[in-house]
C-alpha cells in the first residue's frame, strides 16, 4: 500500500512539473539577408495568438545581436498554444511565421529578408508588388504594380507561393496558383530587370474559397406599426466592391413585391400564421433567401420558432498592428441558451476574411492603419441569432521627431575617418539602433548598413563626394544628413611643366602640354609671367612670346587643376642670336624621359645633367609628398641612364625628384 502511494505522489510531481514547462516556451531564430549575411538590430515582434478560454495574450519585442540572433522566453499561468512572429522585410513589408506549440516547448523561427540596393539621392530604383483575389479553387495574382525605372524593363519574375509547390519562374505577370486547402501563406515575388536591378516584395495572403460564392449574410426583423401593419427592415453583409441589386419579398399571403426594397410596409388583411421570405441577388451574381414566421394577433406579432433576445457585442484591443477581440460579453436569450456558433467577419481594403467556429477570443493582424468594419454573428442552441457590426480603428502611429543625424570626417592620405558621436535620439533615452552610411565614389555607389559610429572610406582619386548619414532611433525617429568630402593632393609643385622653343631672333614658342597631372585631374587656369614686365592671363597652352630685346629672362607658369592643386615653375629663358642654341641647356639639371610609364617593377630614367662628375639626390614621392625611394648616384655630362627598382610601391602615381648643387628637376609616373 505504501509503495502505490509513493508512485501516486510521484506521478503528482511530473504532472505539476509537465504544466510548468507547458507555461514557459523558448523563442530563438536568426534573421539574415538573401546573400546569407546576418542582420544586426532588427526588431522581431512575438505575439500570442491562442484564443481559447485559458488562453495568454502575450506581446514581445527583441532585437537581433551582430550574429542576427535573437532568443526570448515566454511564460504564462495560462496555455500558450500558438504564436505569431514577425519581422520587417528591408522594402517595410511584413514577414509573418505562424508557429503551433509543440511538447518540446521551444520554437525555432528564421528570417529571410532582401538585402537592400546600394543608395543614391538620384536614382530611381526598381519595385515588385503585387496583388491577389481568391478564386474558387485558387488564387490569382497580378504583378501590375511592379515598376521598372524609365529605358528599363522587367525580364524575370519568380513567385513562391507559401505552400510546398516549386517557385513558378520565367516572366509570369498574373499567374494562377491552385491551393489544396484553405489557409494564411506566405507569397513572395522576386523581379530582375534588364539592367540588373533586383527587387523582392512579400505579403501573406488568406486564401477562403468560400468568400468567392458570393457571401451574403442575410437578417429580417420587424416592428407592429398596427395589428395588422408591420415595418419589415433586412440587414445584409456582403464582400467589398459587390452589391444588391435585386430584394424579392414574398409575404406569406401569396403577395410578393419584386424591386430593391430593404424595409418594406405591409399590411395584412387577417390574422393567422405567415412564412415571410427575403430572396437576394447581387451583382455578381449570388442569392440568398431569409425566412421567418410571423403571426399576426389583434395586439403583438411575433415568429416563431426563432427566439428573441440573445445578443452579440464584442471589444477589442489593439498591440501595434495585431487586434485581439474579446466576445465574452455576448448572451444567448436566457441564462440556459449556450452560444454554439460564433462566426466573425474582418474586411479591409483588399479582402474580406471569414473565420467560422466558436471563438471567443480571436486575433487578426492588420496591416495599416484606417477604419476596418468588423462583423460577428452568433447563433445559440435555441436557434437564436443576433449581429454586431462595430468599427475597429487602427490610428497611425506618430513618428516622432526631434532626433538629428551628424558627423565629422578628418582624413590622412586618402582614408576619411568618419565620427558620428554627434547624433542624437528624439530625447535622451531615445538610443540610435541603426546608422546607415551611404558613400559616392565617382560612378559607385556604397552603402554599410549597422550601427557603426565611426567608419572609414579609402577615396582613391582626389576630388569632391558626398557622404550622407541615416540614423533611426529605438522610438522610430530617422533623420538624414549629409556634406560634401573634399580630397586633395598634399603637394602640386612638381606637377607643371613647360618646354620653350624659339622660332625667331626674339620669338619663343612656349609648350605647357608636357604637365603631368593625376588621373582624372585637368588645368583649368594658366597665367604665364614673361620676365619682362609681361603676362598673360587665361588658359593657353602653347603662347607665343616676341621679346623686345636680346637677353635671358626668368618666365614663369602658374597653373590651377580641377582638384584644387596650385602649382608654378619658373625657367630662365635664353634669348640670343644664334638659332641652334637648344633651351634645354638653361637647365642644369633635367629629367629626360621615365620608361615604361606606367611602370610594373622596374624603371629606367635617362637624365641630363650640364655638368660632370655632379653628385644626384634621386628620391621618389607619392602625391602627398611622403619620401617613398631614395638613391645617390654620380652625374656625368651629358645623358644619364638610371634604374629604379619599384616593388615597394603600392599602386597609384608617384614623383620622381633628381636635384643636385646646381638645380633640381621632377617629372610624375603611375604604378601599376
């Protein structure tokens, strides 16, 4: 005997432990983008969305951790029997899973959302969308809402359809998809246009064959206005964008009355016991007929066999988008007269959902906010039947405002170092969740999504960007800010050049096409200073000076680029009587030639020198005028052959610099 207690107390002791775990569910998942890459601070909402009478209405929020994870725990003195999670897809629809608890208390739900195009202020991108009716077996969609930016066009469109059926793909615009039974799926379509714009749009559609017989829900009530004259008033629901437009009333008296009539008047010549009927046809073609029986006494009508008195009403709540109602304040027509049907009806702008049975406590998610008519219809065990019709409103949720989006960029070479410590959140507990960076780099275009507060971009060409800054805070607040980010090179000096030619006694002709200038860079202004108390202003090349006399002159070209740079050189300009006196000679010292240019790993430099036996300081510069190579070598009179050696150098252009007592010279190559 004892031992039969000890097993009853032991099995006491599973079962209460069997509840507990049955009120405690662990919620975990990942949320990635469709290159398979984690989603770092996004919102996931976990309802609640069971509906029976020991039932939990849970509302949960968490948000993704830099792997994309997110876990959370449920508990309730209740059932937790079915849930409902949901995450923002990158285009601002939403993604809905529908779990059903299973015994091992712990669901698993991963997200898949589209990974957004690389931003720019000037470029109209791509859209899918699409929309769908419930047919009598099926579905069918229309992709008519999909855009492609003007000289584009869409070439592929691939639907999932939500249920285990393979992806439809090729270019299907308005396909037809045949469910096997009723339900909620989740459909996606996936467009790619000609110029490979890629966009993904995802909605969950409620497939009811039966919202495609042409539903009416059809009432007749009544009032005496006299023994014998009674007021008929029809109520009626019927599906959006369908109407009645045929009433035939058959009064029981072998009178009828054909027309459109909701509340007819009509007054019977005797007592006695009368089957009324209403017959509708709407305009898509359904029919439905209402009877009751009316028994007309000297004093108070009546029908039978339906009793009065049971009444149907319902409130509702509202957690972000998800509407839970609650019923329990409907009555049957005494205390003994039990609901047995409660069969709710939810409309919005695209749909109309029926949901059957006897739910007391149901949920539905709509999608934005307005004013949604909400319809519930109760029958109890004695055959009665009441309606309610109420208006759920659904307000927009303010955005507020107030948080402001900042940065300041320093920059050594050409990596900007960015800090957006500056942002702020609409008050002071409104934190930063997202920073979204968007860089312009001539044709690109990159974006770097997360909550980084101080990146870096590595400019490779001098000039001016635009940088902007997203923010968007834990309230829901987004500012947007931007500048311009200005790269210039460090040191111009050594880009300018000129040669000097004379083609007269005292005519020189002047050449300035042999300036080296970075890639993309270009002389916008050039002013020459002639060494007699002459200029020229402008931007001429190749100008022709006439000197009044004989002698040597000191001219200069100043030049200024498109990226800024100011640069000037300044030659002593020989003039003299005999025409073969080469202008070169003025100069001591002068780079010749580079060979190759662009240069892989070696280079070989022929230099002048006027002089011999001349000690050379051969150094190579980068742009920002960093000493990269540097080498002694002696200088004979004459033309010098130098190699220069270039493993060293990382890609992109440099200055080769050759001074020495006497003068200097400089002249630009590129690495490869």
């Amino acid at each position: 005997m004892q031992k039969i207690i000890r097993i009853a107390c032991l099995l006491s002791v599973l079962l209460i432990q069997s509840e507990l775990m049955a009120n405690t569910i662990i919620v975990k998942g990942y949320v990635r983008d469709s290159a398979n890459n984690p989603i770092a601070n996004r919102t996931v909402k976990i309802y609640s969305t069971d509906s029976t009478n020991h039932g939990c209405i849970l509302s949960h929020t968490k948000v993704t951790n830099p792997n994309g994870y997110y876990i959370d725990t449920l508990t309730c003195d209740g059932d937790i029997r079915k849930l409902s999670i949901i995450v923002e897809n990158c285009d601002g629809k939403k993604i809905i899973h529908e779990h059903t608890i299973t015994p091992n208390n712990f669901v698993e739900s991963n997200f898949t959302i589209c990974k957004p195009l690389s931003f720019h202020p000037d470029i109209v991108y791509c859209k899918s969308a699409f929309s769908y009716a419930s047919l009598a077996t099926g579905v069918k969609f229309n992709s008519a809402g999909c855009f492609a930016p003007g000289g584009d066009s869409i070439i592929s469109r691939k639907w999932s359809f939500g249920d285990t059926s393979a992806a439809l793909t090729g270019n299907r615009f308005d396909p037809t998809h045949a469910y096997s039974k009723a339900g909620i799926y989740q459909v996606c379509l996936t467009i790619k246009t000609k110029s490979g714009c890629e966009s993904k749009y995802c909605s969950t559609i409620v497939f009811t064959p039966e919202s495609t017989n042409c539903r009416v829900d059809l009432q007749v009530d009544f009032e005496k206005m006299s023994p014998k004259k009674i007021q008929f008033k029809s109520h009626s629901s019927i599906l959006t964008g369908d109407s009645i437009v045929q009433r035939i009333w058959k009064f029981g008296d072998g009178n009828s009355l054909d027309g459109n009539l909701a509340n007819p008047l009509k007054e019977y010549k005797n007592k006695g016991d009368y089957k009324v009927c209403l017959r509708v046809r709407t305009a898509k073609g359904c029919e439905k007929e209402f009877c009751i029986t009316l028994i007309i006494h000297d004093t108070v009508p009546g029908t039978i066999p339906i009793p009065a008195g049971c009444k149907a009403k319902f409130t509702y709540t509202i957690k972000d988008t998800l509407i839970v109602f609650n019923s329990s304040g409907s009555v049957g027509s005494n205390p003994s007269d039990s609901i047995i049907s409660r069969t709710w009806y939810y409309t919005d702008s695209t749909t109309s959902v029926s949901l059957p049975g006897n739910i007391i406590t149901p949920s539905y998610p709509y999608t934005k906010p307005g004013n949604y008519l909400v319809l519930l219809v109760i029958k109890t065990k004695n055959g009665c039947e009441s309606r309610y019709e109420g208006k759920v409103v659904i307000e927009p949720k303010p955005i507020p405002t107030g948080c402001k989006a900042f940065f300041t960029y320093s920059i050594k070479d050409s990596l900007v170092v960015f800090n957006s410590s500056g942002s702020v959140g609409s008050t002071p507990s409104d934190s930063i969740i997202s920073r979204t960076w968007y860089y312009a780099d001539n044709a690109v275009s990159l974006s770097l999504p997360g909550n980084i507060i101080t990146p870096s971009y590595p400019y490779t060409k001098p000039g001016k960007y635009k940088v902007y800054l997203v923010i968007k805070t834990k309230n829901g607040c987004e500012s947007k800010y931007y500048t311009s980010v200005e790269i210039r090179p460090a040191n111009c000096n050594t880009l300018v050049q000129f040669n000097a030619e004379r083609i007269s006694p005292k005519k020189i002709q002047f050449n300035s096409t042999v300036s080296n200038l970075l890639q993309g860079d270009s002389v916008i202004e050039r002013k020459w200073k002639f060494g007699d108390n002459t200029q020229l202003g402008g931007n001429r090349k190749d100008p022709v000076k006439e000197f009044s006399r004989m002698g040597i002159y000191n001219s200069c070209l100043s030049i200024k680029t498109l990226y800024g740079c100011e640069a000037q050189i300044c030659k002593n300009i020989v003039v003299q009587d005999s025409m073969n006196t080469s202008q070169y000679l003025v100069d001591y010292i002068k780079i010749i030639t580079i060979n190759p240019n662009p240069v892989v790993t070696r280079m070989v430099t022929t230099v002048y020198s006027r002089n011999n036996n001349v000690e050379a300081d051969i150094s190579v510069y980068d742009i920002y005028g960093q000493g990269k190579i540097n080498v002694k070598k002696m200088l004979g009179q004459g033309n010098n052959i130098i190699e220069i050696g270039t493993e060293s150098l990382y890609r992109g252009p440099y200055f080769l610099k050759v001074s020495t007592r006497n003068g200097k010279d400089s002249k630009a190559f590129y690495k490869l």
